[in-house]
C-alpha cells in the first residue's frame, strides 16, 4: 500500500514499470485519491484498484485492464483536488 510509512513509494512503482516492460501493472490500494492516480498513470500504470473493490469484481477488473484499458475509481474522477 502506498500509504504505509517505509513500504512502497510512488518511485518504486515506477521501477516496477520499467521492469515489466510490455506487462500492464496495476496498484492495489487501500488509500488512493485523484494526486496518487495521476501520477501512477503518467508513470505507466495500467489501473488503480482498491482493497475495498468486491472480490467478485477483480477478475473482470483485471480482464479489461488485460485488453488495454486503463481502470480506476470512478469517485477519484469526482474529488476536488
């Protein structure tokens, strides 16, 4: 989760980008807002999803991302930041 202090920051997922070549990547999150989802998908990542997303919804959620569509939130699309 990119919000646990000493795990994971925005730069490594950027090396995980760059390491995966042709592969989509995509963020699992329990906190994300609008900032988080632009900077990931200028750095290459292919969807933002969060750890509330129904399990029953992850295999769909991973297919569309799979055929080249991007996935995020549609509530990230309605902050006000």
């Amino acid at each position: 989760d990119l919000k646990l202090p000493k795990f994971v920051s925005i730069k490594s997922v950027e090396d995980v980008v760059a390491a995966a070549g042709e592969a989509k990547v995509v963020l699992f999150s329990a906190h994300a807002d609008r900032q988080t989802l632009r900077r990931s998908i200028d750095i290459g990542v292919r969807g933002l999803i969060p750890k509330t997303l129904p399990i029953q919804s992850l295999v769909s959620v991973l297919r569309l991302v799979d055929s080249g569509q991007v996935f995020f939130p549609v509530e990230l699309s309605n902050e006000n930041s």
